[in-house]
C-alpha cells in the first residue's frame, strides 16, 4: 500500500463537475429563540473548505498526482476563495465563469459538533451548463490531453451533462489506456455506458439497478444489485460504497469482494465519497488491481471521516495508518 501511495506521484489526473465551497458557520448554542422554537446560535468563526469537485481535486492532490480540474466558478468572493483554495492546495483549475451565476455555496451552521442547518446558495441548473461554445471545447480538449485518468463529479448541479459524458467517453474509446471514473446521481438519468468505474452508495446502487422499495432495515441484495448495474451500464469496474457494511467489489456482474469498514471513529461523513472516488481511481490509474484499489480507498476514507466537515486526505496520517 505505501508502494502505492508512492507511485501515485507519476500519475495526471482530471476532475470535472460542480466546482462548490463549503463554508462553515461554528458556534454555540446557549439558549432557544423567544421568536420562535429553535436555537440560537452564537457565532463563533467561520470556516471554508473545497467542496464537490473541488474536493475530489484536493484529495488527488494530497495523495500526490498532479491534478487539473474544470468547472464553473462565479466571478465573485466565493469563487476567488474557491480558486485560492484550489490553488494553494497546487490544483490547476481551469474554471468557466459568467458574472450573471453566483459560485455555489453550502452554509452548514454548526454547534459543536451538531449540524443545525444547512444552507444553499445556487442558481437554476442550467446556468452552470457550459457544454456549448468553441470555449468549453477547446478547455475540454486542453484538459484531457496527456491524462491517465478523468473523474466526472456529478453533484445534480448542472457541470455534468449528457454532451460532456459522450465525448469523455469517446476520448475513452480513442484512448483504451484513459480511465473514465463516474460518481453518478440517478436522478439525472445520464447514459454512461462503458464508463471505467463507478462509484454509487448504497441507495444510488438501488436507483441505478432499478430497485424500488427497499427500506434501509430490509437484506442489501447486492448480488442482484450488481447484476442489473452490470447489464444496463457495463462499467469496467463497479464498487459499492455501503457505508457501516464497508465497500463492495463487482465485476463483469458478480460480486469479488467485499470489504468491512476501516473506520474505527466516525464524526463526519461529509466528503467521503469524495475520497473514495479519487483513491480509487488514483489507485486504479496507478496499476493496482480492483481489490487492492477497493481496500487502498477504503483506508483513505477512514481517514477523512474521523474528521468534522468536509476535509480532504492528510497524506502523513494516511501514511501513519498504512504502517500501523
């Protein structure tokens, strides 16, 4: 495994998807509003980090592959902040912007260790759908050029479009050696046949197999699961994110391995599925097979969740818990 992490310096890798920044509101709460029925909380400080695809981005980079991402950034503060942050962590983002689109925000008030609310700040999705234009083609082009690798980080917000798949995936099929990894959202109903890896929790497994009805007390059949994934979107790799059940390995259908949880404390799992899509693909890109790639990820998101907020990978406390 620390082999591994050690190769992954060689690799160049792309993320595009819904570029957002999380901010955080860290307070305390003393005593319940005379308004009306909800806490009142005193603020504290405030606290911003990577999130989206940004977030896949910085976790590549703390793992140490050379990383470029795209998306939309809002010609703003929160789109400089973002970029800021993207850059100190040495990403090289290649962002479209308009001065009518805000940057997409996440606020989530926090006391304690409690979340109270969250809030979001977006415009319609279609404002963030930069898939047409002689801009977007010659960046898209541009970034994928010399890569080994392209994670597309579908978060619904609009960066991910039905165009923007087929010609990754195209590029895919011009270049056999160019891993093509998918977090997909059902909801969006993208055909994404053929992509290299795919990356669904448990309930989005459930949508994409077309199973309905399934209450989170009922047996996961993840044989069948994988089966129906298998035949309806043929990815090279399937794994399975089933969060205190651990992460499940499929191929060509059938289910290879199953691997128990890593996490020993968990505070957070805002961004975890992050780490997973981007120590999976690194570690895949890197040659390693499914099965190590699955328990490689697997530890990285063990690192990310004992943490509060959405944080990307600490390389040195991977590093530690790979040697212990």
């Amino acid at each position: 495994m620390l082999k591994l992490l050690n190769r992954l310096s060689t690799l160049r890798i792309v993320v595009i998807g819904d570029l957002m920044l999380d901010h955080y509101i860290w307070g305390e709460v003393e005593r319940i509003s005379p308004e009306a029925p909800v806490p009142v909380v005193r603020v504290e400080r405030d606290a911003y980090a990577a999130g989206g695809a940004a977030n896949v981005a910085l976790n590549l980079a703390a793992l140490g592959a050379q990383v470029r991402v795209l998306g939309y950034l809002g010609n703003d503060t929160a789109g400089r902040r973002l970029g800021n942050i993207l850059g100190a962590h040495k990403v090289d983002c290649t962002a479209l912007s308009s001065k009518e689109s805000p940057t997409i925000i996440k606020t989530r008030v926090m006391a304690r260790s409690q979340q109270v609310c969250r809030i979001d700040r977006e415009a319609p999705r279609e404002t963030y759908m930069q898939e047409t234009g002689s801009y977007f083609d010659d960046a898209l082009d541009d970034v994928l050029e010399g890569v080994d690798a392209v994670i597309m980080s579908d978060y619904a917000k609009g960066a991910v479009t039905q165009t923007l798949v087929d010609r990754v995936l195209a590029a895919a099929k011009d270049r056999p050696s160019l891993l093509v990894a998918v977090d997909p959202k059902p909801s969006r109903h993208l055909q994404i046949r053929g992509a290299g890896l795919l990356t669904p929790n448990r309930s989005e497994s459930l949508e994409l197999a077309g199973i309905s009805g399934q209450r989170s007390d009922d047996i996961f059949p993840l044989e069948e699961v994988c089966s129906r994934i298998h035949d309806v979107y043929a990815p090279a790799q399937l794994v399975i994110t089933l969060g205190p059940e651990g992460m499940a390995v499929s191929r060509d259908g059938s289910v290879v391995e199953l691997l128990p949880t890593e996490a020993r404390e968990v505070f957070d799992v805002s961004g975890a599925g992050d780490t997973v899509i981007a120590s999976l693909t690194a570690a895949l890109a890197a040659g390693a097979t499914p099965v190590e790639a699955a328990r490689f990820s697997n530890l990285a998101a063990s690192c990310v969740v004992a943490h509060m907020g959405t944080k990307p990978i600490v390389r040195g406390e991977l590093v530690r818990l790979l040697k212990s």
